[in-house]
C-alpha cells in the first residue's frame, strides 16, 4: 500500500512538545513514487479512472511518454507532435516532417518518429526532446510504427504496406525480416523479447511471434497501437473502448470511454500511474488521461504567503487552496470528502469558496481548517491534503509548512 509508510506528525492535542516525525514523509512520498509498477498497480483487481480529455488534435496514431512524464502527440494531418509536461501544459510542438505516424521514446532517450522526409520517403527519424533533428535512422516505403526490444538493443520497424517487420540492431545493422501481412500497424515487445502485432482496422487477428519472426500464436483482438505493462499484460485502445488483455489474448478488463470513438493509440506511464489513449478520425480527435492512484493536485497553504508559517497551538483557521490547472480544475472537488492536515486524513474543512486567487481567469478552490484539528505538531515541515473529486477521482496534494510559537 503506497501510504503505508506515511508517519503521522506529533499532534498537540493532549501531547507535549517532542521530536516530529514529520520530516520521514518526504522520503515516504519519493519512495510512492519509485515503487509503483506492479500488477496491483494496473492489474484485473484495480480498473483506471478517466481524468480528463484534451485536444483537439487531426489523426493520432501514436502516442509516446518519456522518463520524466513528458507526452509526445503525433499529429498525422497538422503534420505536428506536441509535447505536453506531466501537468498538462505544452511544453513545445515542432514540425518532424510531414505525416508524423508514429512515435517512441527510444532507450536513447531521443523520440523515434515514423514520419515522411522530404528526398527520403516514409523514414524513421530521431529527435532530441525539444524537437531538433538528430538522424535518420532507416527508411523503408511506408513505415508505420516502431517499438523496441526490452534490452534497448533491437529496434523493430513496421513496414506497413508491403506487411512486414524489420528488426535492427540499435547501430543500425538490419539482422531480420519477416512476414506479418496484411497492413500491420500496431507493435509492441513483452520483457521475454516476443512480439505483438495488429492488424490496420482490426482486419485480423493480432499476431505473436518470437525475436525471430516465428509466428508463435494469434488471437481474435482487434486493436489500433499496443502497450504491455509492466505488469505483463497487453492495453489495446480501439474505437470506443480501452481493454487490458494477459499476453495469451484473454481479457482481464474493458473500459468504454466517454464520448470516445475512434480509439486507435495508447501507451502507459507507469510511474506517475497515467495511462494515455488517443483518437484516430482526422478531425476533432482528443487525447484521452486515465489514472489509478490518486491525481496529484496543487495546493498552496496560506495563499500568496511563503514560508507558511503555522502555530500548533493556534484557536485559528488555516486556509490551503487547491489550484486549477492546464490538468486539474479545483471547481470538480467534492468538498465533503476533503481532510487535510499532518498526513491528509485529520481536518475536514469548516469553510470553502471558490475564487480566481492567481488572477489566472480559472477559478480556484479556497477551504479553511480548524489548527487543531490538523494534527500538525511542533517541527512539522509539511502538510498533505486528499479528497476526490464529484467524479470520484483520488486526490493528493502536499505542501511545506514552518512551524511558530513552539517554545
Ligand atoms: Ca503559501
Ligand atoms: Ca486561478
């Protein structure tokens, strides 16, 4: 359990002045963070909330996260790939070439773009984070896709018209090549090197084959892009709904999406616990969030005051706001299951209103706590508010404090 390792702060109802433990939940937040890529975190038990949407975007087809949160947006007819930070907000968009049609992050940390070049064709591009052009890394008539094996040491490229796969050392020497006709276009590699591939418009069954082109299995799923979990388990997006399939092609899980149509890609970010799925028409189409574990929100104790300094012994009230944000609007809080305090479970709010407290034109969330109510001792250096939202999302949000009066 990620909040296991919370320890609460010394309250000062009813207890002396001693040493806090306060400072070892900093070090209990970093190691959630660290530690949550398992089958319990995406596995059949624990189905993903919806978060939010955004777009609109012209054709996606790819959809890629790099180390740090960061999402690459291809877009197919604008001819485009956005990069939005882990908040949501873009980050920058650049031109790759025309049709961008598919993207990875490689184990180089360049993002990997199946797009046309001019004088090249359709070609696999590398480019740095920020968009600069780094090389081409091979060219074949209509690519279409690109994944790559666990080991960081084999790329697999699809040739989607001519339906097949081609495997290549990282260097760049071609060491395979094989048939996975008709139009291939989704690809992924499980952590024992097999791998999986879709057919264009769920015209076939997906295909299993081992790191050399034998074809090992096949199932009945229809499926635009692929991802495989760290949990072993195989995420398809497609048309209306996401699924999550054991890599022998039985279904553990179906989510229809809200006002979603043409599903076609996906991809995880197991560490922050987001899954990503995206639209494929060629016009209004949206990117869509999921999530399981609580959605980080931002809050600021004492608004617009720094430090924020609190005194345990207080009769007064705290005020702590929830922040709207590019991924977050503070005004979907369900106020009733607000508590905020020494780790987040002690307070609920004795007052709340909703006001524009940066002068952002996007209303934030102002709530006030009883002190000692909060639990938040002498040495205290932080404090955690969670709740969810009217929707039923988690919610988790931290910020310092500095404690006075404690003599
Ligand atoms: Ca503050
Ligand atoms: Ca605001």
């Amino acid at each position: 359990m990620p909040y296991a390792h919370y320890e609460t702060c010394e309250s000062t109802l009813g207890r002396g002045v001693k040493r806090s433990h306060c400072p070892k939940i900093l070090l209990a937040m970093a190691v959630f963070i660290a530690s949550t890529s398992s089958r319990q975190a995406w596995g059949a038990d624990s189905p993903i909330v919806f978060e939010r949407s955004f777009g609109p975007f012209s054709g996606v087809r790819g959809l890629a996260v790099d180390a740090t949160g960061n999402l690459y947006v291809p877009d197919v007819l604008q001819s485009t790939i956005s990069k939005f930070g882990p908040d949501g907000a873009l980050v920058t968009t650049w031109v790759p070439g025309q049709s961008p049609y598919f993207l990875a992050v490689g184990p180089d940390s360049a993002i990997w773009v199946a797009v046309i070049q001019n004088g090249l064709g359709w070609s696999l591009a590398r480019f740095a984070p920020q968009g600069d052009f780094l090389s081409t890394f091979a060219s074949f008539d209509n690519i279409h896709n690109v994944a790559f094996d666990p080991t960081g040491n084999y790329v697999y490229i699809v040739n989607h018209y001519f339906g097949r796969i081609h495997k290549f050392r990282i260097d760049g020497t071609q060491i395979a090549s094989w048939d996975a006709s008709p139009f291939p276009v989704g690809i992924a590699v499980d952590r024992g090197g097999r791998v999986y591939v879709s057919l264009d418009r769920g015209s076939g069954p997906l295909k299993v084959f081992n790191p050399d082109g034998v074809l090992l299995d096949s199932f009945g799923i229809s499926a635009g892009q692929l991802t495989i979990g760290n949990d072993g388990s195989l995420y398809t997006a497609w048309l209306d709904r996401i699924r999550d399939y054991t890599t022998s092609g039985q279904l553990l899980w179906e989510m229809p999406v809200p006002d979603a149509h043409n599903l076609f890609a996906i991809t995880l970010d197991e560490p922050r616990q987001k899954l990503y799925a995206a639209e494929y028409s060629g016009a209004d189409d949206k990117v869509y969030v999921f999530s399981n574990g609580p959605t980080s929100v931002t809050i600021d104790i004492k608004p617009g005051a720094f430090p924020n300094s609190i005194q345990p012994k207080s009769k007064g009230v705290i005020p702590v706001a929830i922040m709207t944000t590019a991924a977050f609007d503070a005004t979907s809080v369900d106020i009733a299951t607000v508590r905020f305090g020494a780790t987040g479970t002690e307070a609920a709010p004795v007052q709340s209103s909703p006001t524009d407290l940066d002068g952002d034109g996007k209303t934030d969330l102002i709530l006030h706590f009883a002190t000692e109510s909060t639990g938040i001792g002498c040495g205290c250096i932080t404090a955690s508010l969670t709740g969810k939202t009217l929707g039923g999302q988690k919610l988790r949000g931290a910020d310092s404090v500095s404690t006075v009066g404690c003599k």
